[in-house]
C-alpha cells in the first residue's frame, strides 16, 4: 500500500517530502552542502549524481561531463569523494561502453587524487558491477565498491576478493530482492552486516559500514575498541538528511572518519527513482506523505 502510493505520487510532492535528502539541483549546490558539512561538523561527503535506469547515450555524455565538472571543482580537496552508478554511465548499451565512461571519469579522479566509488544497485547488476570494479582497480586503486549485506551471494563475493586490496562499502541494500535470493527480514540483514564487517576488516579491505541504525553502529565502535582496529580500517557513512548528529559526534571523537551520501540533481526528473526509494525507506516520512495526501483527498496537481 505505502509503496503504490508513494509511486503515484507527482514529481513536485515527491520532491517536497524528499527533500532533506538531496543537496540540491546543481554541483554548486552539492559543493556547498559538503563544504558547510566539514566545516561546520567535520564530516566527509560523497557526492553523486541522481540518475540512473539511463537509456540514452546523449544522457551517458551529459553524466560524464558532469562529473568531469564537478572533479575539477574539487581540486585539492580532502573531505570529498564521489559515487557514481553503472546505469548512469552506460551498462544499458554495453559493459565496454560503460567501462570506457567510468575509465574516462576515474581518469580525472587519479589526477586529482578524488576517491571514487561504483554504486551496487539491483542483484540483476552485482556480477558486473564487480567485474568492472575488478578490471579497473589496478589502474585506479583510489576505486572502490558496494557489498549488499541483505544478498545471500555476499559472503561469497567477499571470498572472491580476498586477493584485492579494496575499499568496500557494505549496507543492507535499498533494492526489494526476491526473498529466493536475498534475506528479507532486517535483523537478519543488520547481522550480517556486522558479521560481513568484520571479515572484511580480516581480510585486509578498507570497510565502509553504511547504516543509521544506532545500535549496530555502536556494536562496531564497542568491536574498534575490544578489538583494536585502526582508523585506517573502518569508517562509518549515513546519508543526507538523516538526523544522527550525537552518534556522529561520538565516531568522530575516536578519530574515525564519519561520510555522509550527498546526492545532487541536475535533472529533477532523473531523482526521482532515488527519493522514492527514500520515502520508501522512511516509515515515519512515508506515512507523514500518506496521511497529508488523504488529508487533502487527492486534491494535488
């Protein structure tokens, strides 16, 4: 019920409650938020650029030179890296036409010494998500990539490489996955996620641990203390808009690196897929959303 209204939503009301989750409609916009947010909190960023499921290889070229913008803006920098998805760039067309945009991209990113990270998406784009981030790594080891904790192949896929030296980022997953392929109860999810963590971390990688959930974040603070990780292991991530600022504080206070997801928009209308994913995600905003629709009958244009 919650997902087909929110799909039905128009574009401007979907706008308006997603909001808070988006930097803005321009790379000035994205810039300004990640500067105010190291500035202000000391808190890392990752832009990226809403617009995925692109069909279009004109749209390909506009997501590149705009990223290709947004790198030389960010000259010097040390608070900022960026995210970029494999159906932005390409994958609709084929692998090679989207490992040559991403190439093009990283390209500029190794000169400005700008980390970069392939998005995972949906399971129907984890093989080659992982093949293009396998094939691009030993010429741009500054790359990284996404592990979905709530996948059953995850475990496996950590196996696979093991011989890399890899920056992962590892979440529960956005994407609604078959329950013939995927865990579909959250508990189970966040515990692998810990469980995931922790092997990544044995196995030598750079751990990215995506999640807002409190008390998983402060199980792993309790593990970095027992256990005696570095700050050069492990770092924590939420996104744009979620309001955690006192366990922020707390993980920077160890030292630990602290990201936030800031997506920026060019073209409101290839957001929108993420912010209703969003609201999706957001049971107290989706029903916020529901609630003011019924309250107004429908009456929205």
């Amino acid at each position: 019920m919650k997902s087909k209204i929110i799909d039905l939503m128009p574009s401007a009301l979907v706008k308006f409650f997603a909001n808070p989750y988006v930097s803005g409609a321009s790379i000035e916009d994205g810039l300004k938020t990640s500067n105010n947010l190291w500035t202000k909190y000391n808190l890392y960023s990752s832009l990226d650029l809403l617009g995925e499921a692109v069909y279009d290889d004109d749209m390909v070229y506009y997501n590149i030179k705009t990223y290709k913008q947004l790198l030389e803006k960010l000259k010097d920098n040390k608070h900022i890296s960026i995210s970029l998805k494999p159906t932005s760039l390409g994958i609709h067309k084929s692998f090679d036409f989207c490992k040559e945009s991403l190439t093009s991209i990283l390209e500029d990113a190794k000169k400005q010494k700008i980390p970069v990270t392939i998005d995972m998406e949906d399971h129907t784009l984890t093989d080659t998500t992982l093949k293009l981030y396998t094939e691009l790594l030993e010429n741009f080891p500054n790359l990284g990539t996404v592990l979905q904790s709530r996948l059953f192949r995850t475990h496996a896929d950590i196996e696979n490489l093991s011989s890399y030296n890899c920056r992962i980022r590892i979440c529960i997953g956005i994407y609604k996955e078959s329950s013939d392929i995927a865990y579909v109860n959250k508990k189970i999810m966040k515990d692998k996620l810990i469980n995931y963590t922790h092997k990544l971390i044995n196995d030598g990688h750079y751990v990215e641990v995506a999640t807002q959930d409190k008390n998983y974040i402060n199980k792993l603070l309790e593990d970095y203390d027992q256990l005696g990780w570095k700050n050069n292991q492990i770092e924590f991530q939420q996104l744009l808009g979620v309001p955690m600022k006192s366990t922020q504080d707390e993980i920077i206070s160890k030292n630990i690196k602290n990201r936030l997801y800031v997506p920026f928009a060019t073209k409101w209308d290839y957001a929108l897929p993420y912010l209703k994913r969003r609201l999706n995600n957001n049971p107290k905003m989706a029903i916020y959303v529901i609630n003011h629709i019924f309250r107004r009958g429908f009456q929205i244009h």
